[in-house]
C-alpha cells in the first residue's frame, strides 16, 4: 500500500474553504484536470463522475463526512489513474491567519512503479492546492 500526506495553507477562514472543499460536487472550482462533475445521490454514498480534460471519466464515492469536523473520506470506483483500493481524507483545520488543508490517501498501484502512481496522485493534489490559492489568494 502506497501512503501520500500532503498539506497547504490557505489565508482564508476554515469555514470558507470547507464550502468549497466540503461540496462533493465542487472539484472542478479547484482542480484544473476536472472539467466537468456530476453526482448521483447525496451524502455518504454519493458518486460523482468527473471527466478529464481528454474526456475520461473518473468515478468516486463519498465514503465518510463530517461537517463538524471539516473533513470528508472518498473512494474511487474506476477511472484512468493508475491505482486501485484508493481511499483519500480531505480535512480543513483552524491555523493562524486561515486555516490548513490535508489531502491523504492510501492505495495500491496498477500497471505502472509505485513512484509512478505516487507522482499522479501528489500532482493532483498540488493542482488542487493551486487552485485553492487561486480562488483565496
């Protein structure tokens, strides 16, 4: 099983950028690779199918949420990354000045190294940390 933890700063309130990372539905307002997302369902359970910009399709589920907490859980069902038996953790939490995001997953990888997989996967989650700067930069 690979493991990535990733962290980022945001000068905004926690509670502004949980509205936007807390949306199941709102990651192409933050991650440029997602052009397109619709959800089928709602709360735990949920999936949205997001498409690429080559026009794949990425299916995830929403595996756990806690709005106290800030923090949600989500799967991914099929797509074109290169990983399987992947479960990731978004949380927000209070810091000086605004708050901190932390992106984790867990995840075996498919068809290409370890290093490969990992390298998708934090580039991901770099796009998404951009693109928050972006909307509260």
């Amino acid at each position: 099983m690979i493991s990535i933890s990733m962290q980022t700063k945001i000068n905004a309130p926690a509670g502004d950028v949980w509205a936007i990372v807390g949306d199941f539905n709102a990651l192409t307002k933050f991650v440029e690779a997602a052009v397109e997302s619709k959800v089928d369902g709602e709360g735990v359970g949920a999936v949205r199918t997001i498409t690429l910009p080559d026009g794949a399709k990425l299916k995830e589920r929403l595996e756990e949420y806690d709005t106290d907490a800030m923090s949600l859980k989500y799967s991914i069902l099929e797509g074109p990354l290169p990983v399987s038996n992947y479960l990731s953790t978004m949380e927000i939490s209070n810091t000086e000045g605004g708050c901190k995001l932390s992106w984790s997953s867990e995840f075996n990888s498919e068809v290409v190294p370890d290093e490969d997989a990992r390298n998708a996967i934090s580039g991901i989650y770099q796009m998404g940390f951009d693109g928050l700067a972006k909307l509260f930069g």
